[in-house]
C-alpha cells in the first residue's frame, strides 16, 4: 500500500531540535520507517498563481516529506481563524473562547479544499490516505468530491466533546457530515468516541451498528486508537541526556532540592494557571516543602496571534512572578519559568531528574508528555506522576497519581503526597504504567491504524460510485471559486 499521510505540522527535525507538535514529533519517527509520504503545511504561505504547490520535496526515511505553502488570503481564517478559534475551543470544552467569522470558515473550507487538489497527485491505484486531525475536518469530503474512491482514514489527536458544545461551532452539522466521507474515524478514547456518535445518532438521525455508520458517503467505521510512544528509545535518550550540559547544570543547580517538572504548549487547555495556584497552596499549607522542591515549568509559547493566548502569557507571568515574590528567598527560586521549547534529547534528561511530573490539563486528547516522563525514569529510583484525570492518557496510566485540575487544594495535597511517596510505592505504580506503555506503543498504534484502514475500506470500496461526486461544494467556496478568490489550484 502507498501510504500518504497528511497533517498540519510536519516535523522534519531530528531528536536534537527544539519541537513544538506534540503530533508532528510523534509521528516523525513512525512515518520515517513506514515509508509513507507525509504532506503538510511548510509553514510558509503564497499568493495568487502558484503552478507547483509544493514548495519542497524531501527524502524522509524509506518516504518523502511534501510541505505546501499555503494559501495567503486564506491562512489566517484556517489556521488562526476556524481551526484554532472555534474548532480547538469547542474540543476542548471551552464554548466560552468560541469566536470565528464566517469568512474563517470559508477559508478553513477553502484550504481544505486547497490541499485535496494538491493530493490528487499521490493518488495511485495503491495509495490510502490518512489524514490527521481537527485542521482536516473536511479534506475526505473534498477528496470524494474530486472523485477519490481510495481509502481514506481519520484521526483526530484531540478530545471529542459532547453533542451540545460541538453545536457552538458554527457550520457543526456540515462539517461532521463531512467527515462521514472517512472510511475510518480514530478516536484517542471510547469518551470521545461515544460524544461523537451521540451526535450522530441525535443530531444527525443516524443508525450505528457495531460500531459502523452508514452515510451517503457508503460506510465509516468509527474506533479508538490511543496513541502511543517508544518507551524504549524514550529511557534510553534520557538515561544518554544525563550528561547533555542542560542537564548537568540543572542537576546541580538543586543542591539535593526535589524537582517537580511541567512540560506543555502554552495552551489554556493545559491547566497551567490552576498548576501554579495548587505550588502556591502547597507551599502556603506546608511551609516545610518551601526549600524542598521547586518547580520547573517550561511553557513554550504558541498560537500567539491568538488573543485568548496573548491573555494567557500575561497572566501566567503575573502569576509566576507573585508566587515567586510570595515564596521566594534570596537563595531559593521556587518556580523557573521557561517560555521557550527543548529538544526531545533534553527533555529526556530533564524529565529524570525530576522526582515529580505535573501533567494537569483541564481536557487532553492523550497528552504524550505523561507517557514521555515515566518511560524517562530511573527504574531503580523512579518519579511519580501526576496526572489530570481528563487527560487520555489517563485511562491507562491509571497508576499514577490522578487529580481533578480544578481542585487547586486537592492537587496541592497530591503533588505534596508525590514529593514524599516511598520508594517501594513509586517502583510499584511506576512499574505498572511501564507495562501499559509497553503494550500500547506508537508503532503498534501506526500499525493497527492503517490495518483497520485497509480492512474497512476492502468492505466500502465496492460499494463507492467514483463517477458520481459525493458531496456538493459548498456554498461559501462556489462562491469564492466563481469570484476569483486569488488561488489557483492544480
Ligand atoms: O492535536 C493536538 C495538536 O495538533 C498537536 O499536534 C499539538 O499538541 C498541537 O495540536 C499543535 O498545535 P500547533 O500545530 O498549532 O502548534
């Protein structure tokens, strides 16, 4: 099978470069063996009469690596616009920050559209695409529309929420009959995997039979998939970065202090201002942990066009700075607030010389930083992990210390217990998220994806009609095509 997948972000870097993606770095390695090509956004944009979208070609692995320059009239609305203010609010509960105009939609439809002409090109009587996440809603929808009957798959790396906070977004009910062009839809958890199907059934009318929905599209079957990491190549990079500068200084920079670690985009999904209110508490309640541990919070900065994330730097700098100038001594910072990103090879190291991990966000599709931070310990003397209960990953890492992000004092409480935790209890729960991760790694994920891929659409393929198009162009992009809109497509 010629694999073509297809993403946002695309990683081209090595375990040496700073990454931002938590999907484009976890897939990297996995696509590089496959010998898939991966397309995605160059992060550059063009305008007016492109002949050749793409504006490099590249060998990656057994593959290649396609990166597009976008469409310059319509990147913003797509990427800042509807994916990013309506779309990542929405599955991430938070109707609240919803806020795009109809014409984000417009150009989210448009780039969509956009990148189902340049993947005409890959389209073989082998090939199978699999396309990744909440950017993509659409793009199997355009694929049919341009006569695409090869398989095509889905998977989105992001919590699905319930059937009342996805009609917040607007255009909710054609995008998601959109998606229903997919023949296999991925889920990270049986929780979003029900919410989706809900709407279905109540908002859509539809009958779903083991775990199969039939459309006009032909059928979709609908699963879970959580993804996964390479455990092994993870405690192998931490137990090399011990000696990575970084590291070495940070190491002795405590002078035998604990350390607690955080690691996330600087995203209102991570939970990140509750984190450091719960440190506050901690030290408030139990003065004798001031001294004791500290907490290293890289946050790296991200989506900043955005304004609910401009808003989030401010306040997160506020607030690290008042609960510094509140617990702090001449000798002792409690928090070190870092606002750029690190490579995978340094954080390894970082992650095992922390006694702590605080994963807290308020929603998560899987959160890969839970599972990178235990696979990076010490098994002699491992950490422990402090996992928000509404993150995927926590329904296998169930051994770590859960909390709920919203309980500042509770997570005060259990960070403290964590700090303090003997070391027979650590090895135990430690040992049991190891044997979750090594049953259910990246590799295994890739594989049992694209198995289900190929097995679901032998059934549907029969059943497709290439000559007829699937899906009429919407009314927002006929309108733009037939006013010129300054793209060419080829
Ligand atoms: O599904 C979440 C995701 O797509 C991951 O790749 C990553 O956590 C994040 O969103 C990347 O966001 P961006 O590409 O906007 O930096």
């Amino acid at each position: 099978m010629n694999l073509v997948v297809v993403s946002n972000r695309v990683a081209r870097g090595t375990a040496h470069e700073p990454m931002t993606g938590g999907l484009a770095a976890a897939l990297l390695p996995v696509v590089e063996k496959s010998g898939a090509i991966w397309v995605g956004s160059s992060g550059r944009v063009r305008d007016g009469a492109q002949k050749e979208p793409f504006a490099e070609i590249e060998a990656l692995g057994a593959g290649a690596l396609a990166m597009l320059d976008l469409p310059s009239a319509h990147y913003g609305g797509y990427y800042e616009g509807f994916a990013n203010s309506a779309l990542w609010p929405a599955l991430h509960s938070r109707s609240d920050l919803i806020c795009a105009t109809e014409e984000d939609y417009r150009s989210y439809r448009e780039v969509n559209s956009f990148m189902a002409r340049a993947l005409l090109r890959f389209v073989k009587p082998d090939t199978a695409f699999w396309i990744q996440d909440y950017h993509f809603l659409a793009l199997g929808a355009e694929l049919r529309h341009l006569g695409v009957t090869r398989p095509i798959g889905f998977f989105l790396h992001t919590p699905w929420p319930t059937r009342a906070i996805m009609g917040g977004v607007s255009h909710h009910r054609e995008l998601i009959e959109a998606m229903l062009a997919y023949d296999l839809i991925g889920f990270q958890t049986q929780d979003d995997r029900e919410n989706f199907l809900d709407y279905l059934a109540s908002d859509l009318g539809l009958e779903i039979k083991n775990s199969v929905v039939t459309s006009r599209y032909g059928k979709s079957h609908i699963k879970v998939f959580p993804i996964g990491i390479d455990p092994r190549k993870f405690a192998e990079q931490s137990a090399r970065a011990a000696s990575h500068p970084d590291v070495s200084r940070l190491r002795r920079s405590l002078n035998g202090e604990k350390l607690a670690i955080g690691v996330d985009r600087l995203d209102y999904s991570k939970g990140l201002v509750n984190r450091i209110k719960a440190f506050d508490r901690m030290w408030t309640m139990q003065p004798a942990l001031a001294r004791t541990v500290s907490l290293l919070q890289i946050a790296t900065p991200s989506r900043g066009a955005i304004e609910a994330y401009g808003n989030l730097q401010s306040e997160l700098a506020k607030l690290v700075s008042d609960v510094n100038g509140r617990h702090g001594e001449v000798d002792w910072t409690p928090i070190r607030y870092l606002n750029k990103g690190y490579s995978q090879t340094v954080l390894a190291g970082l992650y095992r010389t922390a006694q702590v991990g605080v994963v807290t966000p308020l929603h998560d599709g899987m959160n890969l930083v839970a599972k990178e931070y235990v696979a990076a310990q010490n098994p002699a003397d491992p950490g422990v992990l402090v996992l928000s209960k509404f993150a995927g990953a926590a329904n296998e890492l169930d051994t770590a210390l859960l909390v709920n992000p919203h309980d500042i004092d509770g997570m005060a409480r259990t960070i403290a217990t964590a700090v303090t935790m003997p070391l027979h209890e650590r090895r135990m729960r430690w040992e049991a998220m190891m044997a979750k991760l090594r049953a259910s790694t990246i590799q295994q994920w890739f594989a049992d994806f694209v198995d289900a891929l190929q097995e679901t659409a032998q059934e549907t393929r029969s059943e497709r009609d290439p000559a007829e198009p699937l899906i009429d162009e919407p009314l927002a992009v006929r309108s733009l095509r037939s006013a010129g809109s300054g793209v060419q497509y080829h």
